[in-house]
C-alpha cells in the first residue's frame, strides 16, 4: 500500500521518506523538540543553556499545583502541534503509532509511568457526542500499551460543558474548569497506589490541575500529571 499510495507527512504534506515515524517526514520529524531533562519538575518544559541557580519556570509559575510534578513529551509546535491536531480535531488514530514509538526514545518519560494508575482528563458528554472519543482515553491507552503503568481508569467526569481553552487567556481557563470535574460513582480508588492524569497538551495546566483538585478531595495522596504537548 505504500508503494501504490505513499503516506503524507501531517505536517508538511510530502511523501514520508523513510524516517523514524511514519506519518512524520525525516525533514519534520528532526524539528520534534522533546522535553529532555533538565525541565520543569512540575510542567516538564525544557530549560535551555546553562542552568546555574534556582529556576522559576514561566510556564507554571502562577499554577500553585495540586499535584507532586508532571511532565511533558515534546513542545507542541511546529509538526508536534500538526501530530495532535491530527489526531484531536481529524480523528487521526493512526498518529498513535508515531507516539507509542517516541515514547520508546524517551526512557525517563516511561520511566515516570512506571507503577502508576493513569487517569485521562475527561471529556464532557455532549464534546464526546459531537467528537465521538476522548482523545486523552487514547493517549492513556497507548502510554499503558508502551510503558509500565498499571492501567488506565477512568475515574473521573466533566459535569460542566465549559467553552474551549483555546482561545482563554490563563485567568479565563482558570476559572472555565474551576468546578467542571468531579468522581464517578462507579470509582473505586486505591489510595495507596500512584495516580498521574494524563491531558494532551498542558498550557497553563489549569486543567490537569483542577482534575488533580478532585482527586485530592477523593483522598488520593500520590498524584502527578503528565501532557504529550507543552503549549
């Protein structure tokens, strides 16, 4: 099938060349920018150049996070940002196979899920009818099928219809999740285990952070967050 119909890069649109991944072009797949270490211990954005002294990251600062620390796969810019966009906003399942294999490059982000119960921020009812997935419900699943996490529950429900993130200022998406999350009724937690809420792509992280919120109050103790994207 490649030889009669050759794969498109999502990015760039020219044929897939023989690269790493498959629907990334070798071109594109160079301009990946992933969040190696040393990064921010609680929103995994990479600190560039010498790093001498105590570092506040300005991606996070305002946060005052709930959960431990978190972190990030890759910048969600240039053909980061066309991978989840293909797959958010086109149903694009197939851009999963290119993550399952930038996740074996990234051993610390593995590591990370190690042992861990992995919790996808949910989606609304009404954005589920209108998307039919929740595109964090197949991240998670990949993070399971390619790391050493326990499993993935979901344990939690989004019981506002709240306006997208996307065009809110941090203030505004602070307070459009403020009280959109709570516990299913069907939960069962183990308190004792290691949970990480896992998103698509943390911006502010007041998402991750108000799910981490109702975690918290459910009496989970060990909770961290990790995103594909930085935006």
């Amino acid at each position: 099938m490649d030889l009669l119909i050759p794969r498109s890069c999502v990015h760039c649109a020219q044929v897939v060349d023989g690269g790493p991944y498959q629907y990334l072009c070798s071109s594109c797949a160079r301009q990946i920018h992933f969040c190696n270490p040393p990064a921010c211990k609680t929103c995994g954005y990479p600190y560039f150049g010498s790093i001498t002294s105590t570092h506040k990251c300005p991606h996070c600062a305002e946060l005052d996070p709930v959960f431990e620390n978190g972190k990030t796969l890759f910048l969600a810019r240039g053909p980061g940002r066309s991978l989840l966009h293909s797959l958010k906003y086109h149903q694009g399942f197939y851009v999963l196979k290119d993550l399952a294999r930038m996740l074996q490059e990234i051993p610390h982000f593995r590591a990370f899920l190690r042992g861990a119960i992995l919790v996808p921020v949910p989606l609304h009812p009404t954005k589920i009818r209108e998307r039919s997935f929740n595109q964090s419900e197949c991240i998670a699943q990949t993070l399971l099928k390619n790391s050493e996490a326990l499993a993935v529950q979901s344990i939690l429900e989004r019981q506002e219809f709240t306006d997208s993130q996307t065009q809110l200022d941090r203030q505004e998406r602070l307070q459009n999740v403020k009280n959109a999350f709570a516990l299913s009724t069907t939960a069962r937690l183990m308190k004792n285990k290691h949970y990480i809420i896992v998103d698509d792509v943390f911006t502010t992280g007041s998402t991750l952070n108000a799910c981490a919120r109702t975690l918290r109050a459910a009496g989970i103790t060990h909770l961290r967050a990790v995103a594909i994207g930085h935006g």
